[in-house]
C-alpha cells in the first residue's frame, strides 16, 4: 500500500458535527443515567442519530438507504463516540450486524434488512460468541437441523437484549452458517447480563428450535465472518482510539490546575513522562487504527494483516493511557465520582472484545506465516 493518507475538509466537518451532537446528547450525566438503565441507551437519541445526522446509514451503500461513505468516515464517527463513552447499539448493529450481510454476498437479505439499520429504525446484532469466549467460526456450537431452526445455548451477544435481528451463526453438515433470527420468534430467550463496562450492554441468548433464515451459502460463514470481524476489530480500534485522546487530555488538564508542594503536578518530571508516554501511544494508536481504515477504502490486501494489529496495539494503548489518567489523578481517580474509571472499564471490555491482544498478535502471524 502507498501514498499518504491525510484527513480531507469533509472528514473535518463530520468529526466537528459528531462532536457537537455527542457534546450535547451524550454528556457524562447521560452517560451515567443510561448505565443504570435496562436498555443501555436513549431511543430518541438513537432516532436523532439516524434522522437528523444519518450515521446509522452513513457507511452503507446508497442502494440499501445509506450514504454511501467510506469506511475512514465511519472510524471518525467511531473516535467520537469513544471519547464520549456514547451508549448505544452503533457497534453491534452498524458495524457487526450490516458488515455481515454485506459481506454475505445475499443481495435479498441486504435488501431487505439494511434499509432498516441505516433508518435506526431496526437494531441488529451479530451472535457468535459461546461460552469459549471464541469469535472464530470454527468454534461455534450452535446448531441447525435441515429446516434451519436453530438450538444452542450461552451465546454472548452486543446489545443482544434491545435488538430487533440477531445473526446468529450456526453449524448445518455443511459448516458455519448465517442466519437471521427474529428476536420475537419463538424459542428465543434473552437476558441482560451484569458486565465491567455498563456503558455497553451484553445479553445471554439461548435457542431452542428457533426458525431462522438462511443468510448467503449454506456452510460459507467462515470467510465473511473473518472480513466481518476485520472490519469490526478497525472500527473499535478507532473507537479506542478517541477513547485514549479524551484520557490523555483529562490528565493533561488536571495535571495543569492540581497543584502540589507549591506547584503544578504537571511540572514534576514523573507526570510529564507519563502524559508524554501517553501522547506517544495516543497518536501510534489513531495512526494504527486509521492505516486499517485507508486499506478497507482502498481495497488494499494488507486488511488482514492491518486489522489484528491495529487491534492488538490499540487495546494496550488505550488501557495503559485509562490506568495512567487514574493515577494522574491521585486519589480522586479512583472515585466513582470521577468519570476515569469509565474510560478505564471500557478500555478493558474492549480489550478482550473480538479477541485480546495475545489473540491478535496470534492471528497476525498465522497469516503472515511465521
């Protein structure tokens, strides 16, 4: 892959209206309101989203109700709402569940479900996850007779208690599979589940003879669901990102007001190294993040090696910078009072999402080969 990439007038202007809007919608209050509730998120705010902005459809092509944007545009959205901690089902539906059935190749299923992702009007979710933990079509236990109806328990699932689609990827004789779920069909059982990071809620899904679609070829979820999975570990490689900025500049600006014997802490030796370790992994992790992001837009083959590692470097880089705010901070960052700890739990969930680092770093050179 060559040339430069640099960010153009437009990608500035839609990080400045990202930005406004979450400023003004997904403040720490609201933050703090949606983690004690059910849902996890505002649907008026959900709705302004798509309506007023058009994120939800921002990245999807024209012909399905999107904008038709590339995939460095929806990153930009993804660093926003990280540094807002924003709550709400964009990961799962926009980036898991849309990438699925784009790279599906089933044009009827995409036609049928991605104009109701892009209006906000139908949130959808990818299920794959069981109790191993494991994102890898391989691993999947979940079954589906000849009728495609499908049986499994303890699958993990994004937002899988508010969403309207669940993809939930199944074993027939010919192999991993994708397939639609109604989430009101019969046989399906959710429960909201208890996690570190109550900013991003999970489910626990249970089927039992639960009918379902079929989603592209019978036995041909592997390789979708590997491009899905690249493209999901970029888009939350932005997220944290954005997340580890909002860090670094929350200890920078309390480093610049506390002061201790007489003087600003940011004037001591030990606190300027740290912010500058920061500001090292902050912009080597913006600049990991949107190298996968210029590769998917240009159609590069280096995806597949961008994308772990980009995972890999930027779920460290993020949970260092949180851990490093809290101690900026002293004893105050240790209070739930104190919003630090909000970005710290988030940096973990989302180290582990997809896969921890150790697992990328895995991935990385089985497909370089070494």
């Amino acid at each position: 892959m060559t040339g430069t990439f640099a960010f153009t007038a437009e990608h500035e202007a839609l990080r400045n209206t990202v930005r406004r809007f979450l400023t003004e919608r997904s403040p720490e209050t609201e933050v703090r309101r949606l983690m004690e509730t059910a849902d996890g998120y505002d649907p008026t705010v959900w709705s302004l989203m798509a309506n007023q902005i058009g994120l939800q459809g921002l990245a999807l092509p024209e012909k399905y109700g999107g904008s038709g944007a590339g995939f460095v545009d929806l990153q930009i959205v993804l660093e926003e709402m990280g540094r807002a901690l924003l709550c709400a089902p964009f990961l799962s539906s926009v980036v898991l569940a849309a990438n699925a059935l784009l790279t599906s190749g089933d044009e009827a299923a995409c036609a049928e479900y991605l104009p109701g992702i892009a209006e906000g009007t139908t949130i959808a979710t990818l299920a794959v996850t069981e109790a191993s933990g494991s994102w890898r079509a391989d691993d999947v236990t979940v079954t589906a007779d000849a009728q495609y109806r499908l049986t499994g328990e303890k699958l993990f699932v994004l937002d899988g208690h508010v969403a309207d689609l669940l993809l939930v990827v199944a074993r027939t004789a010919a192999g991993p599979t994708l397939f639609a779920v109604d989430a009101g069909a019969e046989g399906v059982a959710r429960e909201p589940l208890g996690t570190l990071d109550a900013t991003r809620k999970q489910a626990r899904l249970v089927l039992d003879q639960t009918p379902a679609r079929l989603i592209g070829e019978d036995g041909g979820a592997a390789g979708p669901l590997e491009r899905t999975l690249d493209l999901a570990a970029a888009a939350l490689a932005a997220e944290q990102a954005g997340g580890a900025r909002r860090t670094l500049e929350m200890a920078v600006e309390y480093a610049k007001v506390r002061e201790q014997f007489g003087r600003p802490i940011g004037s001591f030796q030990a606190i300027k190294h740290k912010c500058a370790d920061m500001l090292l992994e902050v912009e080597s992790s913006t600049s990991a993040a949107y190298a996968v992001g210029w590769a998917v837009d240009a159609g590069s083959v280096e995806v597949p090696v961008l994308a772990p590692l980009a995972k890999a470097y930027c779920s460290e880089a993020y949970t260092h910078c949180a851990a490093e705010n809290i101690q900026i901070h002293g004893g105050i960052g240790f209070t739930w009072e104190h919003p630090a700890h909000l970005y710290f739990k988030r940096a973990k969930s989302t180290e582990i999402l997809f896969g921890n680092p150790r697992q990328h770093r895995a991935l990385l050179a089985d497909r370089l080969g070494i």
